[in-house]
C-alpha cells in the first residue's frame, strides 16, 4: 500500500474532481511494445503465420489469450495455457536482453499523486505473472493501491470490465476515477466504463487517440490537479 501524503493545495479529498486515477501499463507506464511484438512475432511463426508491426497495432491492450484464439484460431484451453507460456518465455528473453524502461517522467507522475488523497490503480491486459516481474524489476509495485489483471475478468478491451473492476476494488464510482491510457483500444475501454480519460502519445499518434478526452505527449509537465480540472470542465 503506497503512502499518502497531504497536499498544500489540496487538503480535503471533497475538493478533487476525482478520486481515483486508474493506468494501462503496457506503452502508458512502461516501454515494453517492441518487446511485446518480438515475442508474438516468434509465436505467430511458430503457428505458420506472419505478423508485421502493422498488424500487430490492432491487438495492443487485447488479453493474450483472445489474441491466441482470435488471430492464431486455437481455444483448446490447455493450448490455448501452452502458447501463454511460449509467448511469456520469449518476453523474458527479450527484455532479460533489454531490460524494460519506464515511460519517461512516469515515475515522477506517480510519485506526485502521494501528494494528494487519491488512490491509485493499475489495469492491464497483461497477465499477473507478466505484470508482477515486470513492476518489480522497475520497483512500481509501491506506486499502487490496487492492481488488476487480463485474467482477472471475463471480456478484454475495449469491453469496460478491466476499469469497473478496478475502480469497484478501489471502492470508488466509475465517474469518480479517470483513466490514462497510451492505445485505441485502452481509451475505448475506459469511455465504454463511462470514464474520463487522457491519452498519452507513446505508442500511438494523436489522431490514433482522439477518442480520449485529453491527449498529452508527456509527463514531464502533467500536473494531477490540472488535469483533474480540465476533466471534469468537459461535458
């Protein structure tokens, strides 16, 4: 459980839009798509198939396992558990190579939200086994009060399952918590759970992302309570 901290600005969680701050990892928090293609690459080939980069677009923030039954047309489920377990070996490999990196000034964003009564979760696609190696290895687990994962729920993105659970662990109304998001998909999910979201331009263009409600190219000058703000002025 991350420390809050109190706010010289803020002093009373009644005076935030929100309460909540709900993130996507992959390419939001972290640069881990090349990674990520690499490894569905390896196993796309190992099934007969080709996946260039550009096909590769459209399944990111998609759960492994409805890439493996969508797009390589396997569902048996011990398959379906084998082909997982390929992909996730291949990942390994990669980033044991090329160590994951966070997304620049991502930490400093997260750092800063201690600074005020919100709390803080992390959807992601990606399974538990994948989300938890790679959140140690950058020492982010802190940074969370509740963590959710692809496996955790019945329908991937751009269905909104992921965020309402994730904002129900949290103990919050969906419109209490806002979403950032890096893809297509993720920004889709979040507005299907009726949620505010802002769209980082770290894997996509921002005509790719103009579904989210604000666009920002980086951290480094994301300020929570300015964004909090201009979110909740929107209709």
């Amino acid at each position: 459980m991350k420390e809050h901290k109190q706010s010289a600005t803020v002093t009373d969680a009644a005076e935030l839009p929100y309460k909540g701050v709900i993130f996507d990892m992959d390419g939001t928090l972290i640069i881990s798509t090349e990674a990520d293609y690499l490894a569905w690459e390896k196993v796309f080939n190992n099934y007969g198939k080709k996946l260039t980069y550009e096909d590769y677009q459209p399944i990111l923030g998609v759960r492994s396992a409805d890439v493996i039954k969508n797009h390589l047309g396997i569902s048996g489920e011990e398959d379906v558990k084998r082909i997982l377990k390929e992909k996730f070996d291949y990942f390994v490999d990669i980033i044991t190579a090329n160590p994951i990196k966070p997304v620049h000034a991502a930490e400093t964003f997260l750092k800063s939200l201690a600074n005020y009564p919100v709390k803080v979760a992390l959807a992601t696609s990606s399974r538990k086994e994948k989300m938890e190696m790679v959140l140690k290895q950058l020492n982010f687990l802190q940074y969370f009060d509740v963590l959710v994962t692809g496996d955790e729920v019945k329908n991937s993105k751009p269905a909104p399952d992921i965020f309402l659970k994730a904002a129900d662990r949290l103990g919050l109304a969906p419109n209490d918590c806002f979403v950032v998001e890096d893809g297509p998909i993720g920004v889709a999910a979040a507005k299907n759970a009726k949620m505010k979201c802002v769209a980082i331009t770290e894997t996509h263009e921002a005509d790719k992302l103009q579904q989210a409600d604000i666009v920002i190219d980086s951290y480094a000058d994301a300020d929570f309570i300015e964004i909090s703000r201009r979110l909740a002025s929107l209709p």
